[in-house]
C-alpha cells in the first residue's frame, strides 16, 4: 500500500497551502489556503483537483488566509469532513474566514457597482468566492486538538500537533503513517516563528521524521537584529510625527497586530515616542486580540512578565478600536498626527485602502510595511517603489515616506529554518521545500543541501510523489 503526497498549493509559491496525503483509503488535506498572489488568484476559483467529498479530514496548521481561506470554498463544493486544529487557531479561523468571506461579498457588490457605472462587461462574474453562510457552515465542522495530544484520522493515520512559534495556536503536524507493518513519519511545517520573540513561545524542535515539508518564505535571507525593532519603530513614529503626518500600518489582524501593539506599548512605557492616538481600525484584528487575552497559557515567560508588571499590553492610553464602518470614517476627519493599524496585511483588501487613499500621497504621512507583501500584491508594489498606484480603480501619486520592517517577522529566516531542521538526530529520507518564491526555493534547497548533504526539492504545484 502506498503512501502518496499530493502538492495542491504553496509549490514553486507562498500562498495557496494545501497538501493531499493519502495513504490505506483515507485522504487527509493538510491546510486548504486561499492564493494571494495576484497572477495565481484565478486557482480560487478553478474546480478542486481532487473530489471533495472524497477527503476525510482536514489539518490546519494555523488561522492565516492562505493555510485557512479556502475552506468555505471546499465546503461549498462538497467537503463535509472533521477540521482538525488548536482550540485557538479553531477560535481565530472562525473570525478570520467570516471576516474574509465579508471582504468577498463586499468587493463583489463594489465591483457590480463600479461596472454598471463604467458600461463594462467584465470577463467574469461579479460573485463571491464564497458566502458568510459559507463561511459559518464550515465552522460548524472544526474539532480542537490540543498540543502534543495524538488525534487518530482515518485507517493508520494519526496526527499530533506541536506548537510552531509562529501565531496563536499555530502548529507544526507530525503525522505517522502506518503501511505494510511499517510506520513512516512525516512532519509538515506550517509556517516556523523565530526564536526569542515576545508573545509566543519558541519552534518545537523535531529528533525524528522520515519526511518533512519545511516552509521556506524567508529561506534566502537573514533577518535584522530584532533587538532594534523598538529603535526603528520609535524613529518612525518621532519623524513622521514631527511633520505633521499619519502613520498607516498595514497589519495582518492575526499576531502582527498584536505585536506592533506590544511594541508601542514597550516605548510609550519608556518614554521613546510621544503618546500618540492609536486607531485599531479592524473589526477582526479586535476579535483576534480579545481570543489573544484568554491564551494566556500559550505566551512565553517575557509575555507573563510583562503583564504581570503592566496588566495588558494590548490596552494602554489613547488606543482606540474601531469596529463599525462610522467609526472608521471618523478616523479620516481626525486632526493632528495619528497612528492607524488596518488590514489587509498586504493592501489587497480591507480598510486599510480607505487609509491609504488618504494618506499615500501626503508627503508628511508614513506608510509602515510590517509584514510579508507576496509577489503582485498591492504592499509589494508599495514596497518595491512604484510612484502611482491605483486604489478602488483610481490613481493616486505615491508621495508618502515608504518605510519597512523586517523584525517584525513572524516566520523564521534561513539561518532559523536551518536551525529547526538540524534538530533531527539522524538525515531524512527526503525534504521537501515549500511556501517560498520560485528563486527563493532555489536559493534555500541549494544552501540546505551544502549544509547538510541532505535528498531536498522543491516541488512544484500538482506534483505527487510516493512516499517510500
């Protein structure tokens, strides 16, 4: 009986996570992503390659839009599965694809709208991907595992989640395959945090696998220093402040909002930056914060401390959350320099577009890339310094300062991924890269290989293999 590995997304790419294995008549989905690079986004809407109501479970390593986003999609379809995951990334998925399948309606109805204004005809419907009724069906299937606790799926398969270092509730599964009197284990990434970051606790370090798909996001660079994350920030906010000007972060809701409030909570403590208001302008990013403050038990020593000494860091002096749409708009009326955290995290969606209209092209105003931007998104074009962007189908000058931090990283870089793969006491029969651009990919296999001698590649999408 065979043991075969079916890459469906996240191959030669970053987004779009979704593994078939198969093994003894069962089929088990690790991960059903949604694409976010612009030129693959028509595979969201492109028939599963695989039927549906033929997988018996899915594992969801964690709650990001491109490990989790496509499961409403899957449903709608025919998946009527168990969705196997942490009782926090179960928690924050829930949000997070209600959130993403209000986004789809909404973008439906503006396109609609904005076409009948046009006279255009557009090549494809204006409809959903998915629908909020979607979206809250599908959550009726999740089923919380917790940490280190071996969950049985299917004939011979069982799972066991460990904690990946990289959001809430994210994890790495280990996944044991019983075939022909053998087991054979296989160890499936996710995405890898850093080590000695706030909030969250470190990677677990496997000794033992047989195969391992390792994320590769980062795999041809090394972070900066994290230690002067605070002092980049600070003169961000000090010189943007003393223009005059707004500070528009682009956050994803999950982790990365949590953490930029952690960071100016750590220099309004110590007196760094003045005490600007703060606008949390994202519905989900507030739900997600109040899922971070009944976790307690999965923050790191440094988080506990920190509350310990200071109560939340998710709550201090002229921090607002902003939940309704008014309440978003007053934003755009307030007088004197600001600091506005909205998503989406790379600009494809969400409020942070109505910010960005509005500040993009004020010379005074910053505009802060805190995360990860994939190919063709609109934040990789902020980045990559384009001088127009077009914004809700206008065109608007970029004039702001562009500003980026790197530290803020929730995924481990090379020198990370090479330092959790090496925790391995004996050589794997094969690794697979994953979750990393094309030359990324390239770069990373080569390095692993010279470093370890190691059987690595990088598969590409609709790649299946026997695992021996």
């Amino acid at each position: 009986m065979d043991i075969r590995l079916k890459f469906l997304g996240a191959a030669q790419n970053v987004t779009g996570s979704r593994y078939l294995l198969q093994a003894d008549g069962t089929k088990v989905l690790i991960d059903c992503g949604l694409y976010q690079e612009r030129h693959m986004r028509q595979r969201n809407w492109d028939p599963f390659p695989e039927s549906p109501e033929s997988i018996d479970a899915i594992l969801l390593t964690h709650a990001h839009l491109d490990h989790c986003g496509w499961l409403p999609k899957l449903f709608a379809e025919g998946f009527h599965g168990r969705i196997y995951a942490t009782p926090a990334t179960a928690e924050i998925a829930k949000i997070v694809l209600l959130d993403s399948a209000h986004i789809q309606e909404e973008d439906a109805f503006y396109k609609r709208k904005r076409h009948q204004k046009e006279g255009r005809r557009p090549p494809h419907p204006e409809v959903p991907l998915y629908t909020q009724d979607d979206a809250q069906a599908c959550s009726n299937l999740f089923s919380t595992v917790g940490y280190k606790k071996p969950q049985q799926i299917g004939n011979g398969i069982r799972a066991t989640f460990h904690n990946a270092g990289h959001i809430l509730g994210a994890s790495m599964i280990k996944v044991e395959v019983g075939v022909n009197g053998q087991t054979r284990t296989i160890i499936f990434s996710g995405d890898i945090g850093q080590w000695d970051v706030p909030i969250l606790r470190d990677p677990t370090i496997f000794e033992q696998a047989d195969y391992v798909l390792t994320e590769s996001t980062y795999g041809d660079r090394l972070h900066p220093d994290t230690d002067n994350i605070k002092e980049l920030l600070a003169e961000v906010v000090n010189t943007t402040h003393a223009k005059g000007g707004n500070i528009v972060i682009p956050s994803f809701a999950l982790e990365r909002s949590q953490e930029v409030l952690y960071r100016l909570n750590e220099l309004l403590l110590e007196k760094k930056i003045p005490q600007l208001p703060v606008f949390m302008d994202s519905p989900m990013a507030i739900n997600v914060t109040e899922v971070f403050q009944k976790h307690s038990e999965l923050f790191d020593e440094e988080m506990v401390e920190f509350m310990r000494n200071h109560e939340s860091p998710f709550d201090f002096p002229g921090l607002t959350m902003t939940r309704s749409t008014s309440e978003s708009k007053q934003i755009q009326h307030h007088k004197g320099p600001c600091i506005i955290i909205a998503g989406s995290g790379m600009c494809t969606g969400g409020r942070v577009k109505h910010h960005l209209v509005s500040n993009i092209s004020r010379p005074q105003s910053t505009v802060l890339i805190v995360g990860y931007q994939a190919v063709g998104t609109l934040g990789r074009l902020i980045v990559e310094g384009v001088k127009e962007v077009r914004i809700h189908g206008q065109r608007y000058a970029v004039e702001a300062r562009i500003a980026q931090i790197q530290g803020f990283s929730a995924h481990a870089d090379r020198d990370g991924l090479l330092k959790w793969l090496t925790g391995l006491k004996a050589a794997p029969r094969h690794v697979f890269a994953v979750h990393g651009e094309s030359e990324t990919l390239a770069s990373f296999t080569s390095f692993l290989k010279d470093k370890t001698g190691w059987s690595v590649s990088a598969p590409n999408y609709l790649d299946e293999v026997v695992l021996d």
